[in-house]
C-alpha cells in the first residue's frame, strides 16, 4: 500500500517552467511541482532557469542544476515538451524530435534569405 502512493506521488510530479519577472521583462524558472498545478504553484524544487530574451552577445541564457535533474528525474518528475527539448539540447536527455524539425526550418528559412540577398 505505501509503495502504490508513493509511486502515484512520484508520476504527479513534472518539469515545467515557472513565469517570472515583469510584464515586459519575463523570464522562467524551471521547476519541478505537482502536474495538476495552475499557474501559481507552489513548487517542489527550483532546478534552472531560462531566459528568452537575447543579450548582448545574441545569447540565451539557461542555467540548469544537472544534480537536482537527474535526482528529480529517478525519483519519477516528467518534463514537459519544452522542458525535455531544452534538457535535450544540453546533452541531459536524448535530443527531442522536434528539436531537429526547428533546426531544419530554420536552416531553410536561412538559406531562403540567403537566396534573396544574392537576388537583389
């Protein structure tokens, strides 16, 4: 019987971002809190954040506590879609399909500009 809850505990937990920051200036938390949680969460943990926003030297920043993951992810936390394509690309989890299908588009989308450029 204590094993049965504690697994149906474990499977409720997922990754998932947390929005933070000013109306103009958002940036996300990425945490692991009970899957049935609204927007307002009371959250389990704090393993990252990422911010969407390109800095000065045209990066995105993401900071991730690989040891907290990779303790939440054996103790049964799901990540969400874009959690597990970020935790994808940074070599944690297998890459994300959809990672590739983004990369391609946008590669198409470069050479299509590329093209353009070279028209004019």
């Amino acid at each position: 019987l204590l094993k049965s809850s504690m697994t149906s505990k474990a499977a409720a937990l997922r990754m998932r971002f947390l929005m933070a920051g000013c109306s103009n200036r958002k940036y996300y938390k990425i945490v692991v809190a009970r899957s049935v949680s609204g927007r307002d969460v009371e959250e389990y943990d704090q393993v990252g954040f990422y911010d969407p926003y390109i800095n000065d030297h045209r990066e995105k920043l993401v900071a991730l506590n690989i040891d907290k993951i990779k303790h939440w992810l054996v103790r049964g936390a799901q990540p969400t879609l874009t959690v597990a394509m970020l935790l994808g690309l940074s070599g944690l989890l297998p890459v994300h399909p959809r990672s590739y299908l983004i990369a391609k588009r946008n590669r198409e989308e470069l050479k299509r500009l590329a093209e353009e450029n070279t028209t004019d």
